[in-house]
C-alpha cells in the first residue's frame, strides 16, 4: 500500500486541467511542422477544414452551456422541481418533461440530478422523463440547432418534438413496466444534492468553477471527438456511399442513431457534426439529433453507475428504440416527409 502512494500524490497532482495547457503547449511549439506537413496533403488540409468549421462553430454554445450547467449545480436544488411536480404520476411525467426546457446543461450532468429526484421521493419514471428532456430541449441546444442548419427552420421544431417525445413516452412506459428492484436503492450512491458537484465546505462560487471546468473539460472531450469524425466522414468516405445511402431512408436512419450512440457527443453541439453530415436527408441527421442526448455510450456507464446495471441494460435499449421512433415520427410531421 506504501508504495502505491506516489502515483496516487502524483495523479493527484495532474488534473484534467494540467493535460489541456499541457496539450496546448506542444499544439503551439509544433504548429509550423504541423501547418507544412497540413498543406502538403490536400484531403488531410480539407479534413482540417472540417474539423476546425465543426469545433469553432460549435465552442459558443459548449461554453455558454456549461456556465449555465455550473449556476445550476451552485444554486438550483432538484428540491425545487420536486416541489412542482404534481402528485399524479402521469401528469408529473409530462411536467418533468417540459421542465427540461428551463434547466440547460449537458447530459451527463443531468445524471446524477435524476438520481437525486428519485431520493427525495419522485416517482423513477419522472425522474428518467426529466433525464431524457433536459438534454435535449433546452434553450441552449434548440439554439445551437438553428444555427447549425440556418436554411431548415423546422429542424429545430422536429428536434423539440422529437426529443421532448421520447421523454414523456420513456416516462410512460417506464411507469407501467418499471420495478424498483431494477434500480440501486435510495442513497446507494456519492452524488449530492446540487447534481453530484459537493457542496460541504464550499462556497458556490467554487461550486460552479468545478462544476463548470468539469463539465467543459468533458464534454470538449467528445466535441473533439466528434468534429474528428465528421472530418474523417468527409473526406474517407466516398460521396457515392451517401447517395446510396440516402436513396434507402430506414438504413440510413439506422446507421445514424447507431453513429449516434457511439460517438456520445455533448447535446450542446451534435448539431454542428449533424449538419457537417450534408449528403444525407434531414430526417436521418434528426434522428441523430434526437438519438443522441437520449442514450449513448457514455450515458449507459453514466446510468449503470447511478442507478444499476440491471438498470441500464433494460433502459437503453428501450430508450434507443424509442427515440429512433419519435425522431421518425416527428421528422415526417415538422420537415414534410423523408427529405
């Protein structure tokens, strides 16, 4: 055990934070082999292109999303939804669903606010309603949605009822097919009241530094992620593939909330790889849009950590058929069919 101490002082030591400028710097002293080795190649210069469009576009609303995340974490309780929700369970599930438009944040901060709703009384099946709508209806990502597909106003509306749909459908069915035993019991867990942010001993204004630079830090992580593979969709895969999938609208559909669950990118800025996507129809970048912030693969270790394996093996899927439905549904009805 002595031993294992100063890799344990020394992890510690290098936070999250630390790897970033320390990443930073190197992008910086190597920026000039970086640029010749670039423009040399001209699919890795148009995939850099990509990237960059992706990532800039797509910062704002990362940025403001996760400010918004850090307030909640520092000043909103989950107690003050609690208190609003009606006592009937069907008419709380529909509530729980809209609330989602008032509380911005990133999906995996919404995880452990879930957990907590269900400690404090709320029935399972408004808690995972609220889960899946606060995500993804949120000002902030309706928002970022428009921007990214400034010639499609009625992407933005098909996203709303698409998503919000999932949640209050989720809700439920969970409602009728949900057992307690499938979930960790109350206060089986370490997250605390202000959504797994701690608050003992601190002020909120270093509650919502952490919670912010977490937050951030994650899901930039994914944005990365995500801006990478669109750069590697349009440049590795042939134009010719696009069109053959976008002349067979179910596989398509498929093969992006597939995409979807793997890539786990943040709600806050999928729209930007979504629209990247611009050999495709609409109705399959919406149901990647509506996909996404509902189950992916980050989520399902998020939830089986919350609320139990057992938990997350029955949820996910469910939630993935689901939202493959209602993004579907909802693409044929605000975008005027499979376009």
């Amino acid at each position: 055990m002595l031993e294992k101490q100063p890799a344990r002082v020394l992890r510690d030591k290098v936070s999250s934070t630390s790897v970033l400028v320390g990443l930073l710097v190197l992008a910086a002293l190597v920026q000039t082999q970086v640029g010749a080795l670039i423009g040399s190649a001209a699919r890795l210069q148009t995939a850099v292109t990509v990237f960059v469009g992706v990532f800039v576009q797509a910062v704002p609303f990362l940025v403001l999303g996760v400010l918004v995340s850090g307030c909640i974490a520092a000043f909103v309780s989950p107690a003050v939804l609690r208190k609003v929700l009606p006592r009937n369970e069907t008419a709380a599930i529909g509530v729980a669903g809209v609330a989602g438009m008032a509380l911005p944040g990133c999906e995996c901060g919404v995880v452990p606010v879930a957990r907590r709703l269900i400690d404090q009384g709320a029935p399972s099946s408004v808690a995972l309603a609220f889960l899946l709508s606060a995500p993804a209806i949120n000002p902030v990502v309706l928002v970022s949605t428009a921007v990214a597909f400034p010639g499609e106003p009625g992407m933005v509306g098909a996203r709303f009822v698409g998503s919000l749909a999932t949640a209050i459908v989720m809700g439920l069915i969970w409602s009728r097919i949900g057992q307690p035993g499938w979930m960790l019991p109350h206060g089986g867990h370490e997250h605390s009241a202000d959504g797994g942010h701690c608050v003992t001993g601190r002020t909120r204004w270093e509650v919502f530094s952490e919670a912010a630079r977490h937050d951030f830090l994650q899901a930039a992580a994914f944005l990365v992620l995500g801006a990478a593979a669109a750069a590697a969709l349009h440049v590795l895969v042939p134009p010719s593939w696009y069109e053959q999938l976008a002349g067979q609208m179910v596989i398509a559909i498929l093969v992006l909330a597939v995409l979807a669950v793997v890539l786990a990118l943040c709600s806050e800025a999928d729209a930007f790889v979504a629209a990247s996507m611009s050999g495709l129809p609409l109705l399959p970048r919406l149901v990647f849009l509506v996909v996404g912030p509902a189950v992916d693969v980050k989520l399902f270790a998020m939830q089986a950590g919350s609320f139990g394996r057992f938990f997350a093996l029955r949820f996910s899927p469910l939630t993935f058929v689901v939202a493959v439905t209602c993004g579907t549904i909802a693409g044929y009805l605000c975008l005027g069919g499979a376009r």
